[in-house]
C-alpha cells in the first residue's frame, strides 16, 4: 500500500474539537487489517535495527501504534499519561498550550540509563506535547532517543524544536 494510499485513508474533520481545525482522525487508519499492517510495516522497518528497548507512547493517541510497536521491536512499552492517572512515583514536565498549562506524566521507574527510548505519539502539530515528553525522557537518563509520529503537519515546521542530533520520523506528511 503506497504512502499516499494512507494518507488518503485519514479522514478529515473540519472544526473539530473547535472551529478553525482541521482534524485528522486515525481512526480510519486502524480500520481495515491491511492499513494496519502496513503502519505496523512501516514502522518495525524504521526501527528494526536501532536497538530500541522501550517504545513510550504519549496518551492518549499514542496508546494505539505504540505498544503495537513494542511488539514487533520485542522491546517494552511505557506511557506517558496526564496528571493523575499513572498510580506509583512519577516524574513530571509542564508546558505551555495555546490556552494555559499543561503537563504529563511518567512512572519514576519506566526507563533505565541503559534503555534506548522510541517515543511516539500520533501527530505531530507545534510539537509542544512531544518536546515535553521528550525533555521528560531525557531526564531519566537514558541512552539514546528516538521520536516518532504518525502524521506530520509540515507547514506547522515543529521539528525546529528538537535538537539537531535527535531523529525526528513520521510516517505521513500533510500540508495543511
Ligand atoms: P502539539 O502539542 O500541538 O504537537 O499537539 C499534538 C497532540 O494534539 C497530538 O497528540 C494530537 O493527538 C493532537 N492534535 C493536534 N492537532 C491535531 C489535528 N489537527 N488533528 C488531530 N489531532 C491533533
């Protein structure tokens, strides 16, 4: 199944939540057995050989592709959750959203320093999810980190956020 067979999978929905967005349901995605198996393709070739330990997945609709993931990679799958609902120690990052802040969370004892991290999330859009997450992760100490996303909004142009030395991958890349 090609890239743009995908990418024309994705429903859209226009003003969803809010007026003014275009939303990009992935539902449709997970659908039919054969765009689910080339996602999980797809994503088992970026990863094969990077040594991968643990897949974070960041709530909630990175809970979908990401243990999925885990599986295929024979690593371990963390999630990232918002305040409140993982129930042991955790480690905590804020952010700010358009409107106010906000912030996630993670099990104190998900990730070792010896654990190469594959952190994925569903979209990427100003990325200020994913550079929580990402600075969260960081801050466990582990060895390597990967980010992963299975739609891009390019014109948004978040990758600039992550530093140059981080492997920045999504799988289906959107204009508007
Ligand atoms: P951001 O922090 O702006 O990169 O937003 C990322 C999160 O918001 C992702 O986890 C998405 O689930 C959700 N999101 C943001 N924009 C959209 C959109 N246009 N369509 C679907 N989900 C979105």
């Amino acid at each position: 199944m090609s890239i743009q067979k995908l990418k024309d999978i994705v429903r859209n929905i226009s003003d969803f939540p809010i007026p003014g967005i275009e939303f990009k349901d992935i539902t449709t995605l997970f659908q039919s057995p054969e765009s689910l198996h080339e996602l999980s393709d797809i994503l088992y070739e970026m990863y094969k050989d990077k040594g991968i330990t643990m897949v974070v997945g960041i709530e909630s609709r990175g809970f979908f592709m990401g243990p999925a993931t885990a599986l295929r990679l024979n690593a371990g799958f963390a999630p990232i959750r918002k305040p409140g609902k993982l129930p042991y120690k955790v480690y905590e990052e804020s952010y700010t959203k358009e409107y106010g802040e906000d912030a996630i969370q993670i099990h104190a004892d998900a990730l070792g320093k010896d654990d190469v991290v594959l952190i994925h999330d569903d979209l990427l859009a100003t990325g200020g999810t994913m550079l929580a997450a990402y600075k969260l992760v960081k801050k466990m100490g582990v060895k390597k980190v990967y980010l992963n996303f299975l739609i891009e909004l390019e014109m948004l142009d978040a990758r600039k956020l992550f530093p140059e030395d981080v492997e920045v991958e999504s799988i289906l890349k959107f204009e508007i």
